[in-house]
C-alpha cells in the first residue's frame, strides 16, 4: 500500500513532509564585494576635497560679490595699506566714482596726492601752501579743477598773490596721520605755510588710530601700521585689510554682536526704527556715564560729536584731548622749521542750513529741518587758538551766508558739492588770517622784493 505525501511550507520552519519535519537549512551570505563593504578611506579623502573645494570656491565668489557691489559703496577707497602712514591714496591713479548724485573721475599724481605735481623746485617769488585734510580737503566727490583747494590757488593767484597749493588731503586722515606723514614725508615739499584742515571726524579717527601706532624705546612715534594693534601683530587685522568679505562679517557681524550687548536687542531695534545708527545710540547712552571708560566709548561710537548742541568748550575737552596733542606735536615740527601752521574748520551741513545734508544726517542722528549751531566746538577752537598761538580760519558764516542762495553739500553723501567747494575757496582766499600769514611768507622769502599783498 503505497503512502501519500503530502508538502506543506510553513513560514520561517521549512518544510513538513507527511508530518515529519524537514529543514533546509538556509544559503550562507556572500561575502560582500569589494564595492559594498563602505567608502574605502581613498574616496573618504575625495569626498573631503570636494566638500572643502566647494566652500573655497563659495568664499571666492562671495568675495567676489563684496568685492564688486560692497567696496563701491565705500566712499573714498583708501587706495593701498601702508605700515607706516596706516594707508595712502594709490600715486598715478584714475578712481571713478558713481551715485544717484555724482559721476566723477578722480586722479592722483605720482606722489598719491590730489591735484598738479608740486614742482621740485619753489621759486624765490612763490609762496607754497600745503594744505593738509581728509576727504573734505581731498575733495570727495567733485573734479579735479572743482576742489576748494584747487580753486583757492587759482583765486589769490587772480588777485596777483602768487601761490602754489598743494592738495596733501587724504581720506580718514587726521592730526594723528597729519604728524607722522608731514614729518616723514610732505617737509619734502618745503612749504612756506601749512594748513592743517580739522575736519569733525578727526576727533573719533584720532582715538581710533592710537591702538595701530608703533613705538621706539623712547616713546618715539615710529610708524602707523594697521596690521598691529597696541604692539602686536593682528592676524584678523591682516585678513580684514585683505578681504572684503571678511571686512563685511566684522562690520555687519561682530561690530553688530557688540552694538546688540550694549544696548539691548530692544534699545538697538528702536534705533533702527528711528533711522539713526546704534553708534550714535550707545554714544548717548555712554555721555551719560562718567570716566576714562565712558569717554572712550564716546569717542568710539560718534563720529559727529563736535557738532551737537548742547555741548560747551568746557564739556568738549576730554574728547578734544587727543587730538589738541597731535596737532600741538605738528605745531611745534613746524616751528623747527620756521614753517607757520595755520588751522582751518569748516561746517557740515547740518550747521549751514535746515535743508542741507537733508537725507543722510538722520543717520547721524541730526534732525531734519534743523540748524545746529555748534556753539561749544566753535569756542574750543577760538580758545585752543588763542592758547596755542595757531591761528584760525573760522568759515562757518561765510558759508552760511553762500547757503542761503544754493545747496553747498550733497543731501545724502553729505561732502560738500562743487558749490560748496567754491564757496568755502571764496572764503579762504579772502581770509584775513591767510593773507597775514601769507604775506610775512613772502617778505620772509623775498625781503627785498615788494609784496603784492
């Protein structure tokens, strides 16, 4: 009798056969292949270098784009950085310069100055001027032939007072840089007379820039090198001076951290709101505040300090400090060399008129439609005149007088225009001061010659 077999596969046992369980077993795994046990440490490195080529070439187009679209939007590019004037315009340079209020070519001559190459030789019946300034002096943004500096020789050499100007305004430049660049530098030149433009920012550059100065064992001024700060060296420094990118993080990143830590989120927000720079905010809060600290905090955040009302010559003297130092040392070079220093101010124009600098002052914290007088930074200078034996070119109220008639300052950039240029030169080449000074120049010179003064 033959027996019927009957094959049921139960999952996960085998398989039964007539009710006695039969198991095949299960197939070995395969050793894996070569190409499934893992990345093999050679495409590891690979996939490292691709990932760190694609971050370099992001970094290299994001600085790129600063590079292109950020820099423009600087006002005056410092040109070239120097280790020992802290930065000097390039020499035989075209900038051009473009804004929705200005389209300018700007040159320099192969000194890196701005305007006719001094002559290496002055004529006996020549009085040279060296004007020393920022980007005022400069003359950022107008033409070569438009800056007040330019015109004012063209004007007394009209009125038959021979005089040859030399343009040495630098942007950003301060007494801090005047000292260190005429004493190593522009008495090259040999002036007859020096003007030393104090522009209202140089109180702010002046503290700004001790943190970069070098030192011999004397105390002596060495050099101003940007790559130093208090004696070391700074790699950040470095990489910010050569990299927009990395200038535009410190600027927008970390400068912003720091402005955030001292106001508060809410404090900084509500500056923003109010169109106003969180430097001027924190510079506000600090007035409040006694001591060395909170007048370095001061110093470091408001730039315009000088001109807000309500400030007295007394008051302004801590932050005036610094500066007075560095144009005093100037003062006496100078007088090493029988060379007179003379020492102009002109106003902003939130000191000319209502509607001058109408756009761009809120971010400086000046209110529209207003006039600020300036009253404490106008009497700080006459006082520091009369004490330091310099003599002073005060125009604000010529220009004044010239705004009541046009615009003198661009409404946003707020540099002077070329009317304020002219204006401002018709105001030193009539300056009583200048011409005193000018004249015992040329007697001094030419002593048996009569003066056309």
């Amino acid at each position: 009798m033959r027996t019927a077999y009957s094959v049921v596969r139960s999952p996960g046992i085998g398989y039964r056969v007539s009710g006695i369980e039969s198991r095949t077993p299960r197939p070995k795994p395969r050793d894996p292949s070569p190409g499934t046990q893992g990345p093999r440490p050679e495409r590891r490195l690979l996939r490292l270098v691709l990932a760190a080529l694609s971050v370099l070439v992001s970094l290299l187009i994001a600085e790129a784009g600063f590079r292109v679209f950020w820099v423009k939007r600087w006002t005056v590019s410092a040109g070239i950085e120097d280790p020992h004037y802290h930065h000097r315009l390039k020499p035989s340079t075209t900038y051009h310069y473009t804004s929705k209020e200005f389209d300018v070519h700007i040159t320099t001559n192969r000194f890196g100055l701005r305007g006719k190459e001094p002559s290496a030789i002055v004529s006996r019946d020549t009085v040279r001027v060296l004007m020393l300034g920022d980007s005022f002096t400069f003359g950022f943004p107008v033409r070569d032939e438009e800056t007040f500096a330019y015109l004012t020789g063209e004007h007394l050499n009209e009125r038959g007072f021979p005089v040859e100007v030399v343009n040495a305004g630098v942007s950003s430049y301060s007494p801090t840089l005047h000292y260190i660049s005429l004493r190593d530098d522009f008495l090259e030149f040999h002036p007859d007379a020096v003007i030393l433009w104090y522009d209202w920012g140089d109180l702010r550059d002046d503290y700004w820039y001790q943190k970069n100065l070098i030192f011999d064992e004397d105390g002596r001024i060495l050099r101003c090198d940007p790559q130093y700060t208090y004696g070391r060296f700074s790699r950040w420094e470095w990489i910010q001076n050569r990299s927009a990118l990395a200038k535009y993080i410190h600027t927008k990143g970390v400068r912003t951290f720091q402005k955030i830590r001292i106001l508060g989120l809410a404090g900084y927000l509500r500056a923003k709101l109010a169109g106003e720079t969180a430097k001027v905010a924190i510079a506000r809060l600090k007035a409040r505040e006694e001591g060395r600290e909170a007048v370095h905090a001061v110093l470091d955040n408001d730039r315009l300090l000088l001109l807000r009302d309500g400030g007295t010559a007394e008051s302004l003297k801590a932050y005036w400090a610094v500066s007075e130092k560095y144009i005093l040392m100037i003062r006496d070079l100078l007088h090493e060399h029988g060379i007179p220093l003379l020492i102009g101010i002109y106003p902003y124009g939130v000191n000319v008129g209502p509607d001058e600098w109408s756009e761009g002052r809120t971010s400086f914290g000046f209110e529209k439609g207003k006039v600020y007088e300036a009253r404490g930074a106008l009497e700080l200078f006459e006082d520091f005149s009369r004490r330091s034996g310099i003599p002073l070119i005060n125009s604000f109220e010529g220009m004044r007088r010239a705004g009541q008639t046009e615009a003198l300052f661009y409404a946003w950039d707020g540099h002077l225009n070329p009317a304020g240029h002219r204006a401002l030169a018709q105001c030193v080449a009539g300056d009583p001061v200048l011409l005193n000074v000018l004249e015992a120049a040329f007697k001094k010179k030419a002593p048996d010659r009569p003066g056309p003064f």
